[in-house]
C-alpha cells in the first residue's frame, strides 16, 4: 500500500509536461492576438513593402562598380 502511495505521489508531482503545455498557451495567445490585430498588421508590413518598392530607383547599381 506505500508503495502504491509513493508512486501515486510521483505522477502528481512530475512536471515532465509542463513545458509543453506552457507553449501551447503561449501559441494560442500569440495567435489570438496575431488575430484581434490583423488590419493594423497588414496595413503595417503593406506600408513597409510599399517603402521598400518606391525606392528601388534610390539604389544605384553601376555607382559602386568604378
């Protein structure tokens, strides 16, 4: 009976899946935040990529060759 005890005593305190469930929930948090803020992320990077595409003629190429 002890032994039963003993045994039932180190299944409640093993924490070996622990971590895994703590990174679930962060995924879930990133990913429920990732979708309450969807329109400002996008218009976010959008605003980005059109920076970068409107100076594409800025770089020069030929300038460093010489």
């Amino acid at each position: 009976m002890l032994k039963t005890y003993w045994k039932i005593q180190a299944i409640l305190e093993s924490k070996d899946g622990f971590g895994t469930i703590e990174l679930i929930l962060l995924i879930c948090v990133l990913i429920g935040l990732a979708l309450m803020f969807k329109d400002t992320i996008v218009d976010f990077v959008s605003g980005i990529l059109d920076n970068i595409s409107n100076q594409g003629g800025v770089f020069d190429p030929g300038a460093i060759v010489g």
